[in-house]
C-alpha cells in the first residue's frame, strides 16, 4: 500500500507543497508576506438618481485601485 501526502516539503526543504486545507490558529504569525492595505471608506450612497449613483460606484471603483485591491485603467 502506498500513501501520497496532499502537504510535503521537497527535498532541500526549498519548495513546501499544501494540498490540503492550511489553518492558521489565532495567535499565529505568518511572516514574509505582503501585508494587504485596505481600502479607503466609500459612504453609503444618499444617490437619487442614476447620476449620483454613478459618481458613488465610480469613486468606490477609485478607491480599491488606489489600495491596489483592483488592477488599474489600462492605457
């Protein structure tokens, strides 16, 4: 009978390969990755027509590509 683990390191210990689930328990600290910025508090939309709420979803829009939570405009 054989057995292949879903979570291994590879030899050398350079690669460490997670197949299943990876719980991080309270408390734990996690280091080496970029930390996520948050984006910027968009208002509840007072809008009363489609313009306003244009305006309201566009500046939300701003906001997550500002924090780098959505990828920019292309050019």
């Amino acid at each position: 009978m054989s057995y292949n683990a879903k979570n291994y390191t590879e030899q050398g210990g350079d690669k460490t390969v997670i197949g299943g689930t990876l719980e991080i328990l309270e408390g734990a600290q996690v280091k080496g990755l970029p930390s996520a910025t948050p984006a910027a508090n968009q208002a509840d939309s007072t809008a009363s027509d489609v313009e306003g709420l244009v305006a309201d979803f566009n500046s939300l829009l701003a906001k997550l590509k500002a924090a780098g939570l959505m990828a920019a405009d292309s050019e």
